[in-house]
C-alpha cells in the first residue's frame, strides 16, 4: 500500500534552523497540527532519543486525543542501525 508521509522533523525543522527570523515553538506547533490532522495514522521511528522528545510527546497526544493508536518502528525495520552511514551520529 503506498503512503503520505508527513514528518515534522524532517520537513519543517530545517526550515526553521535556516529562518532569519524565529516565530517560535507555538508557530510551527501550529502548522504542524494543520497537516496532522490530515492523517490518518501515527508511526513513530524509535530513533534514539525518540522518547525524550518533547515533539514526539505531543505529536502522540495529538493522534491518542482523535482516537488513533500509535504504530511503532524499530530502526531495524528499515535497515537502519549504527553502521549505516546517514544514521551512525544519531546512535551516538
């Protein structure tokens, strides 16, 4: 089946590093929410530090409060591990 994917990390964070002007954590919360509400489904990519993250935390609530269950990722499952090139620094 294919899939949409939305990933706040990814498509907004580095805009955010880039901005010469930063809106603050409500703006993009707020924009985030906007395409979230769109989808129909939560998986989280246990990447190291995953449950630390305060992003993550809400993006969570977010799907639990519309009465979706979160999907859970192993690295793993995506050929992803420490000796892989574009990963190694984040199992640091």
């Amino acid at each position: 089946a294919e899939h949409a994917v939305y990933s706040p990390l990814t498509m907004t964070h580095p805009i955010d590093v880039r901005m010469q002007h930063d809106p603050g954590s409500a703006f993009w919360v707020a924009l985030d929410e906007r395409f979230m509400g769109f989808c129909d489904r939560i998986l989280v990519l246990k990447l190291p530090g995953w449950d630390a993250s305060s992003g993550v935390a809400h993006e969570i609530e977010f799907f639990k409060s519309r009465g979706i269950e979160v999907e859970w990722a192993e690295p793993s499952d995506f050929g992803i591990n420490r000796d892989h090139p574009d990963f190694a620094e984040a199992f640091r």
